[in-house]
C-alpha cells in the first residue's frame, strides 16, 4: 500500500517534500492557496543564495546535499536553476574566521585575500577588511526551481492542487482529514510547510515555536558595468571592522544585482502586507552608494518577501503522529530545497527521528537541574 500524503504549501519546501515523497513511491497531493508562481510567500522571484559557508557543521553538509539534489533536477528537468559564482563574505573578522574553519573541516575550500586584491577581482564590491572567498556557492533561480520541483513532483504522480485554501487537519487512528476551501482531502500523513501560514495550522497538533514572521524589502539595483562582464559573486557583508550597519547579503540577477539587510524588516500579519518603507529603503540606498559601486544607487526597485523567524534562527523539521511540519526558515532555507525534501521524506517514510539541530523538542523549556539536548 502506498503511503498517501498530503503536503499543504507549494513553496520550495513543500514542492521539494511533494518531489522526494513521490519520487520515494507515496501518493502525493500537494496543495496552495494560491497560483502558481505567486509572490505572497516567500519563495517567488529571480534569485537566492547557495552558499556552503555557515559556521555550524550540519549547515555545512546540508547545503552539499543539496547541491547534489539541485544538480539531479536540472539533470530531470533539463532547466537550469542553479548558477555557482562563488561567494565572498567579508566586514568583521570575527565572523568570517568560523566559516572558514567549517568549511575546511568539510574539505570545502576557500581561502582569504586581502581587500586590495578583492578589489581588483570584484570591482563591484568595496572591502575594507579580509574576504573569504569560495567557489562552490552562487544563485539559484528561485521561481524556476519551485516549478522545476513541481514538475519533478508531477512526472512522479504527485497531483498539484493550486488555488485551494487548507482550512483545518483533523487527524484521528484511521489517518488525517484536510479541510479545504474545495473539499475534503484524506490521508495517511500530512506535511505542513506552509511558511508564515504554518502556525495557524499546527497549532492544534504540536507545539510549534513562536515565529516572528516579518516583511522584507530587498531592491535590485542596476549595474554600472552593463555589457563589461564584471564579475558577481554572491556576497554577505558582517557588521563589523567598518562597517557598523545591519548585515547585507548581495547577488546578481536577471533583475539587476539584488541587495538586502537580513531580518530588519517589520513584523507584520502575513495576510495584511504593507507598502515598501522608504525609511529602510534609504538606509539600504546609502550602503550601496558606499560600499556596492558597480551598482547605480539611484535604481533601487524594491521587492517584498517574508521571513519565518524562529527564536535560535535554526529551522523547524520534525514529526509528531501523523503531522509533519518544515517551516521557520528563518530566511536562509531557499537553498537548502532539495535537502529539505529529503528531511521531510525521512520523516514520513521511514520514522526517522528529527535531526536534533530541527527538533520541536528544543524549545520546550528544560525542568530545573536538567541540560537541554
Ligand atoms: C527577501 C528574501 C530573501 C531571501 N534570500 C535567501 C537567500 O538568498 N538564500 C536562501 O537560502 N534563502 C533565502 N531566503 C529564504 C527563503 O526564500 C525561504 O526560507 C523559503 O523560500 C521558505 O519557503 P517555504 O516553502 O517555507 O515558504 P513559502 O514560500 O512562503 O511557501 C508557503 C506556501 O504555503 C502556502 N499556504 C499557506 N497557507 C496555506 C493554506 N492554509 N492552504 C494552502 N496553502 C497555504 C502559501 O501560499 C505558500 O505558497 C530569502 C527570503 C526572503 C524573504
């Protein structure tokens, strides 16, 4: 018999869950509120980060596992989604030091330089500080790789119902009910990745974290080098050394180089989005004029994306009967989407227990005289 599993929310997380679940033999449906390609999450868009370059380990390996899983989509699909340009990270020596040492004990390599010789390589980019450069890291092509996934998912088995809201999970011995707004859906198992949506939904069944969900508003500028072919890796500038402002993160795009301050947005009820800030916009506009000079400061085309923010920034994925739930990304988990899917697909396939890292069970306060974890 196969396993059949609904997966409400058809963004990156759920689309890689709907991919890996049917590729591994379950029935899948996969359901979203609303179209396809919609920009009300926060998976829509031109680009994302891939990078391997975190400071704890299990970052690390999860983002080489992905590579593997973004590498055999493009292989299904025949569709490019993942560019590798590199990435640099630079600002504040402190931060940069533990990247390097995770990615050395992962044999990834990387190495530093020094700012005027950054400079000479990526003229685009100001550094005052040492850069940590390493070449397995890039963009990936965000509103590609979610219909690239689906398609994966589809050519499965998995159906992909859009334009249908979930409206409740009632799950009992027999298996799990999915209310929606066109009708009754049953299961075996559910998977919740429902993004700034998923509180609502689990709430009932297992004790999800609270989640800041905020509105982000990155802008793509326009290069100043058209036509020159400078060179745009990825790039994340630390609070630090010079710099005192929030942290930046930078890429090139087919929209122009896109530029955001990570997690600084406000916090807001993801049903009722509010008009771009000029405020933050300015503040944004004056890092590019100081420190991104191969962009022209004057372009600024503001986007708005949410975040799910959990209290330690790590994400949510984990199993409680017959409830899975993978949110919580905390603006980071784009990347990660085909690893993501795994994760899930052990979880509802195989029992496998959570990867610590993703519990539910770290945020339950410890009794006293306890250690957490
Ligand atoms: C500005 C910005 C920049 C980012 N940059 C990067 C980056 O460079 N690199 C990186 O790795 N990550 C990045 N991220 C983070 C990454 O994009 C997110 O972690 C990821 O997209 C989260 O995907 P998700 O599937 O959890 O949520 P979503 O994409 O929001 O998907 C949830 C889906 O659930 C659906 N849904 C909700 N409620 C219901 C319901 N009741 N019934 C049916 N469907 C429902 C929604 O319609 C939505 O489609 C960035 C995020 C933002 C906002």
């Amino acid at each position: 018999m196969r396993t059949r599993v609904v997966v409400v929310g058809a963004g990156v997380a759920g689309s890689a869950a709907a991919w890996r679940l049917a590729e591994r033999g379950a029935e899948v449906v996969l359901v979203d509120r609303f179209g396809a390609g919609h920009d009300k999450g926060a998976s829509h868009g031109s680009s994302r980060i891939y990078r391997h370059a975190y400071s704890n380990v299990h970052y690390v390996r999860l983002a080489a596992q992905a590579l593997r899983g973004w590498e055999t989509l493009q292989d299904l699909g025949g569709e490019r989604v993942l560019e590798l340009t590199g990435a640099v990270d630079h600002g504040d020596p402190d931060a940069l030091q533990p990247l390097a040492d995770a990615l050395d004990s992962e044999s990834v390599p990387s190495h530093f330089l020094d700012p005027a010789e950054a400079g000479k390589r990526w003229p685009g980019l100001r550094f005052d500080t040492q850069v940590l450069w390493h070449a397995a890291a890039g963009r990936v092509h965000a509103d590609r790789a979610v219909a690239t996934l689906q398609a994966a998912a589809t050519n499965r088995g998995a159906q992909v119902q859009r334009e249908r809201r979930v409206l409740s999970i009632e799950t009992d011995p027999t298996g799990v009910r999915v209310r929606t707004d066109g009708g009754l859906l049953e299961a075996d198992q559910v998977v919740v990745a429902a993004g700034a949506w998923t509180s609502a939904l689990v709430g009932p069944h297992l004790d999800y974290p609270p989640i800041r969900t905020t509105q982000e508003q990155p802008a793509h500028f326009a290069r100043v080098d058209r036509g020159r072919g400078t060179e745009w890796p990825s790039f994340i500038h630390h609070p630090g050394a010079g710099y005192r402002g929030p942290g930046i993160y930078g890429l090139d795009s087919p929209d122009g180089v896109k530029v955001g301050e990570h997690g600084t947005g406000p916090e807001i009820d993801p049903d009722v989005r509010t008009a771009a800030d000029p405020a933050l916009l300015d503040r944004l506009v004056d890092h590019v004029r100081h420190w991104i000079p191969g962009v022209d400061s004057r372009t600024a085309r503001p986007v708005s994306c949410l975040y799910s923010t959990t209290p330690d920034h790590d994400f949510v994925i984990d199993r409680v009967g017959q409830v899975t739930v993978a949110g919580g990304f905390s603006g980071h988990g784009f990347k990660f989407g085909p690893a993501l899917g795994d994760l899930v697909a052990e979880l509802v396939l195989d029992s496998k227990p959570a990867n610590p890292l993703f519990a539910l069970n770290r945020f339950r306060v410890p009794a006293r005289g306890t250690t957490r974890r």
